[in-house]
C-alpha cells in the first residue's frame, strides 16, 4: 500500500497523531499530503491540491478554515464538538470566580506591594471583597456541548440557571440538567441574570450579537463571560455598556488591541482548550475522523458535507460520490453503474452538499462514472 501523507500545521498532540497507523507518514508538504490536522493556523487563504480529501480541526470553531472552497473542491472538513468542552467548562468557572472575588485586581495589587505586605494586605483588602456565587443568576446562550456543561455544573455550585440558545437541539436538552429552565428568548433571560455566559457559534446570523441593543437588556451590574469567539461582541458598546455601569465587568479569552487594560475587562490568553486533556482529545478524534474518512470513506461530525457511514462487505468496493445541487444522485449513479450492479448505498444532504456511499461488487467497472463530471459531481473516489 502506498503511504498515505497527512500534513500539521500546528503543534497536533502526540497522543492523537500516534493513532496513524504504519499506512501514514506525517510531512510538512501540504501539496502531496491527503489530510491536514490543523489547529487554529489561519488556512482562508491557502490553496489545496488536488491531493487533498480532508481537514481535520482539532477543536470545535472552523472560522480559520474556508469551508464552502473545500466543499466545493470535494475537501470535507470535519471538527471535534466536544472534545475539549470540560477543558472550557472549567476556564468558564474560573472567569466567574475571578469576577465574582475581585481575584485579578486583588492579585495585581498585592504584587505591587514592596515592604510591609502581610501589614498592607490587611489594611487595603476590603477593597477587593466580593460576592458569592452561591445564589446568584446565571444565563447561559447556546446549550451545545459546553453550555450544557457549564450550566450543569453551576447548578451544582448553588447557581439559579436559565437556559437560552437559537440553534436547541434535543439532544442537548436530554442533558440538560433538570434544575435548568429553558428561556425561549435572549432579550427575555438577560434582565434575570447576574452573570452571562456565551457558548454559540461565530457565524455570520452572531456576529456583534452583543451590541449596545443587547447589552441594553441585561441587569445592571452583570457580568458578561465570553468564551466561545471575540467576533461575538461589539467592543465599543462593550467599553460604553461598562463606563455606563450597566455591564461591571466583561470576561474574556480574546485578547485584543481595543480590550487591552480596558477598565472592568479581564481578558485570559485564548487558554480555554489550552489543558493537556482537551489537547489530546481533540487531536485524537479528528485524527480517527480523518482515517475513517481516508480509509472507509465515512463522514462524521463535517461541517460542510452530511454525515455518512457504510460498513464494508468482502469482495466489495465502496465509490464516494460528492455532489453539489444534485436531487436524485442514485439515479445518476444507477446510470452510469447499471441499477443491478448497486449492492447497497447511503446518501445524506448538507444544504447544497450532498454526499454518498455505493458499495458494488470489487470488480465491478465504474469507467463510466467520469460521465458524470458535468451533472453536479464534484468529486469520486473508488475505496
């Protein structure tokens, strides 16, 4: 069997990477390489050669990634929801701590001190006292993976929690804890909460969600946690909403030049996936992902092709067939197969993106299938 190549573009967790078996080599040729594993290196503006069947994103957020080119260059990009989401539950925790104890001020103040310390640490401490948790509000937007989590836990802490999230799927809310109380609307659940929590996607329907409108709902003296993408917020309104004492502090993992040393902001360094843990699960699924998909031609967890699976028979072959605005794609392949030829099939749809397993017999001719390239066929590989 030739080598297959899989290329990094980032520092991909040995834990994952040793699940290649003696079939892959890693290189830094993206050119020659099947799969990419990438972290957040910025691929938007990358070209892909035509060697290139997938991307694997250690992590959950492909913003980095330009998922309609792949999808049209036949390149499925798959993620890893999930994987680091107790690794972000817990850095969300710890931005409440932080903001609920003062423990950033209250840290930078005691290492200011020269001589004297244990003596000016009781004298100047009552400025830095809190609030407990205990008791308190908080909202959670967006109820995937890492909401679900965050919301559980500070139930566990003593917290009242709502619930709120424009993409609710119901296999979230089988794990919602029941303490929780769904909200239907953001502008409704904002005006109850202490604290907000944000776990939704970057996408083009949340940019600036958190604008000077938004934030004019929310509780006077709240805190706003932001863990999920900088691209979530307005920053002005955010400084205005804080000036105003509307908002009191805003928590973030999204260092920026207009945040930086801003009063009532406590601004982390991107470390919300950043544990050894989240790290290695993360490259260890997308690295399974990206075999799987390599190797037997499924797809799970894309996010820009559906999610299709086949097992494999003896004696058999499977084709992969992507496809683009294409309805009845088993009637293409019947003609061009022969019907009697297709033991079996799976065929799903992503918006525009379809995508299908045909599993033939291993020495059925499937010459005919380079017919097909003018009728919305993006891509076929024979596996």
């Amino acid at each position: 069997m030739e080598k297959i190549y899989i290329a990094t573009l980032n520092n991909i967790s040995p834990v994952g990477l040793c699940r290649l078996t003696d079939d892959y080599s890693i290189t830094d040729d993206t050119n020659k390489a099947s799969g990419i594993l990438v972290r957040s290196q910025d691929m938007q503006d990358m070209d892909f050669s035509d060697n290139l069947l997938a991307i694997g994103r250690a992590g959950a957020g492909v913003n980095n990634i330009p998922i309609e080119k792949c999808a049209d260059n036949g390149i499925v990009v798959f993620n890893t929801p999930g994987a680091n989401a107790n690794a972000v539950k817990e850095i969300v925790l710890a931005g409440i701590f932080i903001a609920a104890r003062n423990i950033d001020t209250g840290m930078a103040w005691v290492c200011s001190l020269n001589d004297n310390v244990a003596t000016s640490v009781e004298k100047g401490k009552k400025q830095f006292a809190g609030t407990e948790i205990k008791g308190k509000t908080l909202g959670v937007v967006g109820l995937g993976a890492i909401g679900v989590l965050v919301a559980n836990a500070a139930t566990s802490l003593g917290m009242k929690v709502y619930g709120t999230d424009p993409f609710f799927s119901t296999r979230s809310a089988l794990n919602l804890n029941s303490n929780v109380e769904f909200v239907s609307t953001l502008e409704e659940m904002l005006p109850l909460c202490d604290y907000v929590s944000v776990h939704v996607p970057a996408i083009n329907s949340t940019k600036g969600m958190f604008n000077k409108e938004m934030l004019s709902h929310m509780k006077d003296g709240s805190v706003l946690l932001n863990f999920s993408r900088g691209t979530l917020i307005d920053e002005n309104d955010i400084i205005d909403s804080i000036n105003k004492g509307n908002l009191s502090k805003y928590v973030t993992d999204f260092p920026s030049d207009g945040l930086i040393c801003k009063k009532g902001v406590i601004i982390l360094p991107h470390l919300g996936a950043s544990t050894e843990e989240a790290e290695e699960n993360c490259a260890t699924m997308a690295t399974l992902q990206l075999i799987d998909y390599i190797e037997n031609g499924n797809i799970v967890n894309s996010v820009n092709y559906p999610n299709v699976s086949m097992k494999k028979l003896p004696d058999t072959k499977k084709i992969a067939v992507m496809t683009k605005n294409v309805d009845d794609v088993i009637s293409l392949l019947s003609r061009a197969l022969g019907g009697s030829n297709i033991l079996e099939f799976a065929t799903n749809k992503k918006g525009a993106y379809g995508y299908t397993l045909v599993m033939v017999e291993a020495d059925c001719d499937t010459s005919a299938m380079e017919s097909l390239s003018d009728e919305g066929i993006i891509r076929v590989r024979e596996i």
